[in-house]
C-alpha cells in the first residue's frame, strides 16, 4: 500500500506530539497484550506435563478422567496440583486467576482486600478484580472498536448519499435522520434487550443503529462542498461514473472528518458500554465489565479497592484516548504545520 505525500506529513506532525504518540503505542501495545488474556489471565495452565505426557489445558478441554478423575467435566487445576503434588508439572499464566470463578477458599466474605494472592483484591463475589479488569479492558475497547467501524461506515455511506445526490433526497433523508435520532436510546436497549437478551453482538448492532448519525452530517457536509468544485465538476463532463466519483473523487478529499472524530467516538464507544453497564443494561452477566465493577464498588462502599481500581483504568484509558485524538485532530489540522517543529 502506498501513502501519498500529504498523508506522510501529516503523520510526521502527528509523531512530533510526543504526548499522542507515546499514548497511541501505549494504548496500542496494552491491547494487543490484553488479546492474550483468555490464556495469560486464566487459572489454566498454559503447559503441563504429566505421566510422560505433555498437556495444553489453555488451549485444549481435558475432563478430570485424563488425570485420574471421575467426572467428564473440565478438571480443576488448581485442585488437581493440591491432590497430585510434585506428580504433576504445571506452567501457569503470569495471572492464574480465572475472571469467572470465585475464589472460596478463603477465610471470610468477600470482597477480600488487596493480597498476595489478590493483587487488587475481589469482588463481592469473590472473583480476582485485575482478572475482571484486564478481561473488561478488552471487551470494552473490542466493542468500541467494533462499533466505532460500524458507525463510521454507516455515517460515511449515507451523509455521503445525501451530500452528493443533494436537493429532494438530502431532505428526504436528513427529515428521516432527525426522526430516528429523536427515538429514546436507552428505552431501545431495554426493549430489546429484555425480549432478545444482552449479547455482545446485539449490543453492538443496537448502538450501532444509532452510532452512525453525528458522523453523518460532517460527511453530508464535506459532499456538498466538494462535489461543486471544478476537479468534480471536470470529471462529470469526462463521463465518469457516479461510482467513481463518489468513491475515488470526493470521499478520499472528505476523509478528514473521519479521522478527526474516530479516537473520540472510541472514547465514547468504551463510556456508552461502561455505562449501560453500571446501570444493568449492557452485557450479560457473568462477563468482565467495568461498569459492573462499577455498580459493586458503590454498592461496597467499605471495599474501595474495587471502585478505585475501576476508575483509575478507565481515567487513564479514556486519557490516553484523548491524547490520541488531540494529535489526530491537531496532525489534520492544516494550520498545524509548524505547531511543533
């Protein structure tokens, strides 16, 4: 793929604000690391060798009949090493904690505080809060990024549409956009979230739906503009295509806005979700979620661990999504030419 000169330039000017960034190849690599937690943050063993064999239960169900069990359920490591002891190898995740289970054999009621065990303590339910928090951190910014691409293909196709085909149908379908806009979001979500259930998919479908429209009119807008200069106006007397030059003429010259605003529908992508969350209404229960995390620190007012932990990962998230976006915002700029030379 080849980047045209201005395209180079402007991600030259975004390099020399060191504070995006610094923050974008933060943001970036703890990402990518948190794809790895479904075996790095897990109670499986990533390796385990046993009887001469060598076993991969991160990767592969065993029952406890493959270890001597009775049941063909999935074996418990942490209890099987108790049983077996030095007959058995086990090479465990850098966090042996698994999001989802409850840690019961411990003295007391959860949530239990901060420990050796417990880096950043329990839940009230007894389950390891950094698990739940570096499994929320990848949900969370998967969904967002999910959504933002939705939207941001939606908005870009149909204030495209309207911007270029402009008279009777840019008024047909901005009158349509004011209607659905003004439908109660949260009312949808509970809607159909109580007939279909809260699944991540559906969830993304239904914010998506409406994602889509702030994106819209900056992209009706940029089409109006564009689609009346003499470049545009040249190609239609060639006889070029309405694909072509929809597709190849103004939406390349009308991307700005796209770029511009993409870092920050992220950020709001990651607060929607964390607060559909918090009130109930985001995913289903058991999944990690920060704004679940959330809802239980209020509700544990005595165990701070667990809200403080939460806040502190979404300020420096949303934190450094912001940065990301002022660089973006300030790299498009075409003022900025020498904000940092």
């Amino acid at each position: 793929m080849k980047f045209s000169q201005e395209s180079k330039n402007k991600w030259k000017h975004f390099k020399k604000n060191k504070r995006a960034y610094y923050s974008f190849i933060i943001l970036l690599s703890a990402y990518l690391l948190s794809l790895t937690s479904p075996w790095m943050v897990n109670d499986k063993p990533l390796l385990m060798f046993y009887q001469g064999s060598l076993y991969f239960p991160s990767l592969i169900h065993y029952s406890e009949t493959e270890f001597g069990g009775s049941y063909n359920t999935e074996a418990d490591y942490k209890q099987l090493k108790e049983k077996l002891g030095d007959s058995v190898w086990m090479w465990m995740p850098p966090i042996a904690h698994n999001p989802l289970k409850a840690n019961l054999s411990l003295d007391g009621t959860p949530p239990f505080p901060p420990s050796l065990t417990h880096w950043l303590g329990t839940d009230s339910n007894g389950r390891d809060v950094l698990s739940r928090l570096i499994h929320g951190f990848r949900i969370s910014l998967s969904f967002s990024l999910l959504l933002t691409l939705i939207g941001t293909f939606l908005g870009i196709l149909i204030g495209g549409i309207q911007g270029y085909l402009g008279r009777f149908w840019d008024i047909f379908f901005q009158r349509g956009i004011e209607v659905w806009s003004s439908l109660p979001f949260l009312y949808v979500v509970i809607l159909i979230g109580s007939i279909y259930g809260r699944s991540f998919i559906l969830l993304i479908l239904i914010m998506a739906a409406f994602n889509w429209i702030s994106l819209s009119y900056y992209m009706r807008a940029e089409f109006l503009k564009l689609r009346k200069l003499p470049y545009v106006e040249s190609a239609k007397v060639l006889g070029l295509s309405h694909r072509h030059l929809f597709f190849k003429e103004i939406l390349p010259n009308a991307l700005t806005p796209v770029v511009t605003l993409f870092p920050f529908t992220l950020i709001g992508g990651i607060g929607s979700l964390t607060s559909l969350d918090f009130l109930g209404f985001g995913l289903q229960a058991p999944t990690p979620s920060w704004g679940e995390l959330l809802s239980q620190g209020l509700s544990h007012l005595y165990a701070p661990w667990i809200s403080i932990s939460t806040v502190l990962a979404l300020f420096f998230t949303l934190l450094l999504a912001t940065f990301i976006g002022e660089g973006v915002r300030d790299a498009m700029d075409p003022k900025s030419g020498d904000r940092y030379e």
